[in-house]
C-alpha cells in the first residue's frame, strides 16, 4: 500500500463481501473512498462510516454511482463546468441529471458527493450526508447545496432540516423525488419533489436573472410537450393504454414512477415495496410497468447498463411487440465511464421498436431522455436518434409528464398541478 503515499483518495469497485477488509486499511492512511461497489453488508457500511468519521475522511458509497471532486469524475459522471453549487446525491444519476441541468442553464458545480443509496436511512443515520454538509459549509467556493434524494424517514430529514437552520450560512434546496408532504419553503431551505425543480430553485438563491431566463426556457419546453402529447395521442388505437419505460437510473425511475402514478393511475415496478404492485424486474410488463436495469437483480455478476445496455435493448424489442402499449420511455445516460457508442445502440434499437410496431399495425412512441452536456453528445448522435424516430427530452421529469399525457388526457387542473409541483417549482 505504499504507492498510496501521495494521495488523498481511493476508488473501490470490487464484490461487496470484501469491500470491508481493503476500506479499513484505505481508511487509516487518511484516504477518502469512493466504493462503487454493491452487495456491501449493511452492518458493514456502518461499521466503515463510523470508521471514517474517527478518521475525517469521506465514505462515499456503497452504491455510489457517481461524484466529481474538482472537477474529477468518480463512477459515472459528465463534463459539467465549474460553478458554486455543490450537490450531495444519494444515488448517481440523481447527481448527474441535476448536475447537467445546471450546466444547461449556464451554472456550474463545486463538486458532488455520491453517499451512497442507503446512507439516509435511520440505521445509517445520514453520516456522510451530514459529513458532505459541513465540507461545503467550509467551502469558500460553494454559495448553495442541493441535496437529491428519494424521500426520507422523519428523524433523519429533521436532523439535515436542524443542521442547516442550526450551523448553516449557505442556502440549500433538499430535493425528496416525489415526496408526499407539501413542505413550506424558508429563507434558508427550499423543498422540491423532482430534479427538474430542484434545479430551477437552486438557480433562483445563487442569481435571479439566470433563474428567469432558466423557468423561462422550461415553460416553453413544458408547452411544446404539451401540444407534442396532444398530437401523437391521436395516433393511439383504443387498446394502447399503456406506458412502459426502463431505466438505467434508479432515482430517475423512481421519480417517473410518481409522477405517471399522479397521471395515470398504479405502476408496477421492481422498485415497490408493495405486494401489490411490486414485480421482479425480468418478467413480462402487464399494464403501466417501470423497470429499473440498475437494481442488484441485474448487476449481480453483470455490468451495470449504463456500461451493458444489452438486457434492456432486449427488453425494449419485447415489449414493442405488446398491442397495449402506447409509449416506452427510457434514460440514456452519456458521459464519462458510459457504453461506448450508447447513441447508436440506442438509435437502432428504438428504430427497430418503432418499425415492428408499425409491421403490427400500430404507431408506437418511444421517448428518451438525454443525461448529458453538449460536451458528452455531439450533434451528430443526437440526430441518430431523432431519425430512429425518437422524441428527445430535456429532463427525465418533463419525459414522463408528456408520456402521461399521450395515453391519458389529464384535466387542466391536474396539469397546473403536476407543472407547479415536477416541472416550474411554482404556479404559473
């Protein structure tokens, strides 16, 4: 271990059950980690946490997809600018889609710091999250944090919300993907419910004219959705009730999952707890079906399909085939660590999905987001994929939103609300 001498961090990516022994030793020469890895017992993951809080060293992980630290990639990433906002992510592409949306609208990030998918729940207590707080409370180049996440327990939201009105002098917006309580924002924490949003609010406490020009460009995003719906809705025969969509990130899964749920009614997914409406990831869709392809059912033994895109390429022709689909959604996630060639895989598979649709008679849609900065995807790729006959997102939110619409025509007063809620940040 002496080559590790000169350096300050360490990167992980080996089976679970031998994560422990090699973090421990990482851990007592003053290393941070990044541990990609998964299948990391429980009883591990705290042991290994506390471990690193003795030591002051970050524990970034397990499961963690994605972090940039000065500029540096870690897992999955893309190349974003340079900025003021800091992110701390509990999963990976909840980091990667907010941290190319702030691209987007001419912001930049700090850094952001993966923690790993389990790290806010109460057995874990949020140790990393609270540790990644005080980095960027003492970080002279960060002026607000964004903190993404699947909804949290009580105590633990309470003690990110106590901390920060507590110790903080820096703004934060804590982004809870779909969470069921309308929250109140303050000066200090402002609360959103999708990425999209969070980004739009982030911008709004760093420079008021960035955020106008930002909500601007989403409300016109939002509106040609709309008459985009409107338009392929009328292309449906009366069995295409349906919406099917899979996904390589697991937060941008979940968020759809809330959002078509408001929409359009039950989803099944692997990612329920439910009896109900929870199914295994690699049997058949029925009705409305999210799968998420990054799940450990699929990652056991296998690349994770931001790198592998093969089991759910396979899983797209399939349900091309199904007469009761009207639209498919997906992720493509581009970038750094990403499959070589992704925009052509994909381009040919949604183009064969559309073509065996229309052999059977039917119109199909498939709809993309695109996770990536102009930087990750050229121009080139992108027409790829509009000639497969794709519709192209500007986020997974606003994806889902317009896939709703297509099967089901919600009421204006549903709309208002989804817009305020997943896509404005606030009513119009």
């Amino acid at each position: 271990m002496d080559t590790f001498d000169n350096a300050n961090i360490a990167s992980l990516s080996i089976p679970g059950q031998f994560v422990k022994d090699m973090a421990v030793e990482l851990i007592k020469k003053q290393l941070h980690l990044f541990v990609f890895s998964d299948h990391v017992p429980l009883e591990d993951e705290i042991y290994l946490k506390n471990l690193a809080l003795e030591n002051n060293v970050l524990f970034m992980g397990p499961e963690a997809g994605t972090s940039i630290l000065n500029g540096t990639v870690f897992g999955f990433g893309n190349r974003v600018r340079k900025g003021s906002v800091g992110i701390i992510g509990a999963s990976g592409t909840g980091i990667q889609e907010s941290s190319t949306m702030i691209d987007l609208f001419g912001e930049g990030i700090s850094h952001g710091i993966g923690v790993g998918g389990r790290d806010l729940r109460n057995d874990i207590g949020g140790m990393m999250t609270l540790k990644a707080m005080e980095i960027f409370e003492n970080d002279p180049n960060t002026k607000a944090v964004l903190l993404v996440s699947k909804p949290v327990e009580d105590d633990i939201r309470n003690k990110i919300i106590n901390k920060i009105n507590n110790f903080s002098k820096k703004n934060y917006v804590l982004c809870l993907v779909g969470d069921n309580e309308n929250r109140e924002d303050s000066a200090r924490i402002k609360f959103s419910k999708s990425i999209q949003t969070s980004v739009l609010k982030i911008l709004k406490s760093l420079d008021d004219n960035v955020y106008k020009k930002a909500n601007d460009a989403v409300r016109n995003q939002v509106n040609d959705s709309i008459k985009l719906a409107e338009s392929l809705s009328k292309d449906l025969n009366d069995e295409q009730k349906f919406v099917r969509g899979f996904f390589a990130g697991g937060t941008l899964c979940y968020e759809s999952k809330i959002i078509l749920e408001q929409m359009i009614g039950k989803v099944y997914s692997n990612l329920r707890s439910d009896d109900e409406y929870s199914v295994k990831g690699n049997v058949p869709s029925k009705e409305n079906t999210l799968i998420d392809f990054g799940e450990e059912e699929f990652t056991s033994a296998r690349p994770h399909p931001i790198i592998d895109p093969l089991l759910r390429k396979n899983r797209i022709l399939e349900d091309a085939n199904d007469p009761n689909v009207g639209v498919i959604i997906i992720d493509i996630i581009c970038g750094i660590n990403a499959a070589k060639n992704t925009m052509a895989f994909h381009a040919e598979t949604i183009k064969k999905a559309i073509q065996t649709a229309k052999e059977q008679g039917r119109k199909l849609s498939v709809f993309a987001y695109i996770c990536g900065t102009e930087k990750d995807v050229s121009e080139n790729e992108l027409e790829l994929l509009t000639d497969s006959g794709a519709k192209l997102f500007t986020s997974n939110a606003l994806m889902s939103f317009a896939a709703a619409l297509v099967v089901d025509k919600s009421d204006e007063n549903l709309i208002k609300k989804i817009r305020a809620e997943f896509l404005e940040g606030e009513l119009f």
